[in-house]
C-alpha cells in the first residue's frame, strides 16, 4: 500500500441523519427481499468529492482497485474486460474523457472513511437487527463513472445500498433466486469460489428487470445476490455503496456452495430458500466440511 492521504483533505462529519425518515420507514417495510428506492442527504461530503477520491485510490492496494473501459456490453466475462491504458488518479481526475468505469473497493480500511461507512450503517440498525440480524462485515465501496459507461451484468452477496452522490445513472435489478436469471450453478459456482461476479446475459431477460433511475440525492437497497446492470447518464457520475452481511446471508452462501458439493456427487440439489427461511441444516453441512477440509 502506498502512503495514505492527506487526512486533514479527508476532515468532515456527519452533521445530521442521511437517511430521511420516510426513507428508513420504507426500508423498514421492504428490507431485506425487494428492491426498492430512498432518499438521502449524503451530497458534498469532502471525503466524496473527485480529489479526495483520486488520492483515495491512490492510496489503496491493487486488489481493491478495480478499473476499466466504459463501453462495455452487458453481458461480458470479466477476462474480456478491456483496460483503460490510465493509472486509477488519472482515471479519476480525467473521469469526465476517460471512458471509464472505476470502483475504489474497502474503503473503510482508511480509517475516515470507516467513520463515514459506520455512521450510515448505524442509522439502519434498528431495522436490520430485527429482521436479519446483526450487521456483520461492514464493507463500502465507490464507484466513479463516466458518461455511457456500464456495470455489467452480475450479482452481489452483500445486503447493499447504493447513494448517489454525482450524476444520473440507471440500475436495472431483476429478481432475487429465480432461476431464469441466475442458474443455480451459476450460484454455486460463485460461493464456492469456482466463478466470477458476472452473470451470461439474454437478451430475453430484458422485458423482466425493473429500472431504478437514480439522481443525486437517490439510493437504492439491491438485496442479496439480485442480478443487476448499470448504465450511467450522460454525465459524470459519482455512486457510494454501503454494504453488509447477516447470518442469513452466510447461511445462503453456504448453502449454495453445499449444493456444489452435492451436485457433484451426481445430485440435483434443490436451490437455497430464500428470506425468511434461514437455510440451516445445508449451511451447517458445509461448515462442518469445511471444518474438516473436504469442501
């Protein structure tokens, strides 16, 4: 890791609650299954303004760096992914020309912005804590894009939320475990560590996926391994995602990778349930292998 930031640029604390509160009673009432939009009042934060992001990407690590060409399909394997030619601060500082697409990955390993990621988890915690459970891994990542640039399709395994701070940009998110979408060995593939993020795309898929059109000042909760693709507006755009695990997101995660388990032995394993249904016995099975190093 090179030297870390300037700190005192990186200055600045929350004065208020970000999440209105219609926004957390909506959350209340959609979480943890469907997607659904907020508001929030995270614009002009100095840690999330465009030099402050450059010197943080600067400051990362290569593997929590993730950089590219813009112009990108949907569908597209990460190994076909083409570079940009650019260093992640000229990247960043160029974002407006650089046909690029960027995500600063962990940020919360600079201690400020751990700070920033902690506070806005802790003003959803009441409702987390009653549902799945206790927040666990608190990750934040940021994603700086230029315009026309696209996030192909893929899925996540965290709860998440992605604010928009700069900028248009169109989340396209279809639903969560259904099969037409993600096959099960695609799941399994992933939480086994057999398979990448990306998703194959149809084209066909496309008359069932719901538009969330964010503008700054709009977030969107995308639940657990929800198939998605972005598509950034015609300016430059700036996004913050906020994200975590549960118990109940470790169990399906589990419970995938024990189906990979299961269907190479020649078995046709029944997909993972999903929320509320916790997924114990599959995921107590594979940490038992795991355990005993046979998975």
């Amino acid at each position: 890791m090179t030297d870390q930031p300037h700190q005192d640029h990186f200055a600045g604390t929350l004065t208020g609650a970000v999440f209105t509160g219609d926004a957390k009673a909506r959350f209340a009432l959609c979480y943890p299954e469907t997607p659904h939009m907020l508001s929030h009042c995270l614009l002009q934060h100095p840690l999330l303004d465009l030099e402050a992001l450059a010197q943080l990407g600067e400051s990362l690590p290569e593997k929590s760096l993730e950089y590219n060409r813009g112009d990108l399909p949907i569908g597209i394997r990460p190994e076909d992914v083409p570079s940009n030619g650019l260093t992640i601060g000229e990247t960043i500082r160029s974002i407006d020309s650089a046909n690029s697409w960027c995500v600063l990955k962990n940020i919360e390993q600079v201690p400020a912005y751990r700070d920033l990621l902690m506070a806005l988890l802790a003003e959803l915690e009441d409702v987390t804590s009653v549902t799945t459970g206790e927040m666990l891994r608190p990750e934040g990542f940021v994603f700086v894009s230029s315009p026309g640039s696209m996030t192909p399709y893929h899925f996540d395994p965290e709860h998440n939320i992605l604010l928009q701070l700069r900028g248009k940009k169109t989340m396209t998110v279809f639903p969560a475990g259904d099969p037409r979408f993600a096959a099960p060995q695609a799941h399994e593939a992933y939480h086994s560590g057999d398979g990448p993020r990306n998703l194959p795309w149809d084209d066909g898929f496309a008359a069932h996926g719901a538009d969330y059109r964010l503008q700054p000042g709009q977030a969107i909760f995308v639940p657990v391994m929800a198939p998605h693709y972005v598509r950034n507006g015609d300016v430059p755009s700036i996004s913050l995602s906020i994200t975590w695990r549960s118990e109940w997101s470790y169990a399906e995660t589990d419970a995938h990778a024990m189906n990979s388990v299961l269907r190479k032995l020649g078995l046709n394993p029944a997909p993972p349930k999903r929320y509320p249904v916790h997924n114990a016995v599959k995921s107590f099975g594979y940490r038992a292998l795991r355990k005993l190093g046979l998975d």
